[in-house]
C-alpha cells in the first residue's frame, strides 16, 4: 500500500458517511438548525481550534519529519482560526470578543483526535481523516454564505477549504514515509476511519435528537 492508495480505502470504506456529512442536512446538525451567519462561523471557528492544542502536543511528543508537520499544522489551525474569528466578531450586533464564545471541546474531532495515539495514527487522523471531514463539511458552509450573498464569507471559506485539500496532499507523502509494515498501515487507516466516525456520530446524533432522519430522500 501507498498513501495514494491510504486514501483511496479511507474514501470508499466511508463513502457513505463522508457524503452525508457533505449534504444540507450537515449545518442543521451543526447549528442546531440556527442557520444564521454567526452559528455557520462558530462551527467552522470550533473546527480549527479543536486540532490546534493536540497537534501543538503531539509537535512537542514526536521527532523528525511527524514533529515538524504537527507543527506547522497547529500554527495553520490557529491562522484558520483568527481568521474565522475576526469575519465573526464583524457582524452586526455580534459580541466583538468572539473568540470567548468559542469551545474547541464541542467540535466532535476533539476527543477523536485527543485520543489517538502512535505516530502513523496521528499523522492519518491530522492528514487524512480530518482533512476529508473539512473537505465536505466546508462545501456546506461555502454554500450558505454564496446563498447569503456574503461573497466575502464564502471565499474565506473556499480557502479554508483548498488548506484542507492541501494537507491531504502533504500526508499521502508524509504517511508514505513513515508506514513500513502491513500493521503500519493499518494503523494509518484506523487512525483516519475514527476521525470520520467520530464527525460522523455527531452529525446522526444531532440530527436524531431534532427528529430527522440523518438519511438523504431518494
């Protein structure tokens, strides 16, 4: 196996969950069907600060080529973050100290990531799992701000997006660095797949508790 072909197992055993999480029902379970600007913001704002605090850690756990990555990855979370938080803190009426409002612990990656252990698991987790979590997950929130006509918005999000895809591209060459045997790369997908099903979980059991069907209608 390769990271290429990592990548390719990851998207087809979960295709089903990833497309959910990339239709119109995903900001209804994000915002608790509060679908207004500033909910749409917190959720992509409590996105990137939930992975900014364990990379920084993982960062200062590993060596190498894996510490650097984590590094640079965390200083990205926390850019992605500012960023989100000052298009917040500019709406109208809107608490000027967004930043307070924001817990990274209700983004549902926190735990999924906090978890996982090993340096091939983090490097799928931060490299692969997240970054199709944010690949279709973002598509949603460009979409609403292109509904909006808040063009300004949407193009922020487009960027948040095209650093997601671009991450998913540095791992499939950082994991083909790092995996060496048959378990390594099963490590590798197990560290990625919990990613998806932790964002996944949320979403059904977001949408449960509402009472809809987390199911697309045919």
């Amino acid at each position: 196996m390769n990271g290429q072909e990592l990548v390719d197992a990851v998207r087809e055993e979960r295709a089903t969950e990833l497309d959910r999480l990339g239709s119109d029902k995903y900001l209804i379970a994000a915002t608790d069907a509060d679908l207004e600007r500033a909910p749409v913001l917190r959720t992509v704002a409590e996105s990137a600060a939930s992975g900014r605090g364990t990379f920084e850690r993982w960062a200062e756990e590993e060596v190498g080529d894996p510490a650097s990555a984590f590094e640079t990855a965390a200083e990205r979370e926390g850019d992605h973050f500012r960023r989100v938080v000052e298009s917040l803190a500019a709406l109208p009426n809107d608490d000027a100290d967004a930043a307070a409002t924001i817990d990274a612990d209700d983004d549902p990656l926190h735990a999924a990531l906090a978890e996982t252990d090993g340096t091939v698991e983090r490097l799928a987790a931060c490299f692969v799992g997240r970054p199709l979590v944010a690949d279709r997950t973002r598509l949603q929130a460009i979409n609403f701000f292109v509904n909006e006509a808040d063009e300004g918005r949407a193009e922020l999000i487009r960027d948040l997006r095209s650093g997601a895809q671009a991450r998913l591209q540095e791992g499939i060459g950082l994991i083909d660095s790092t995996c060496e045997t048959d378990s390594d790369w099963e490590h590798a997908e197990r560290g990625a797949v919990r990613v998806i099903d932790a964002a996944y979980d949320d979403y059904v059991g977001a949408l449960e508790a509402m009472g809809v069907d987390p199911k697309p209608v045919c």
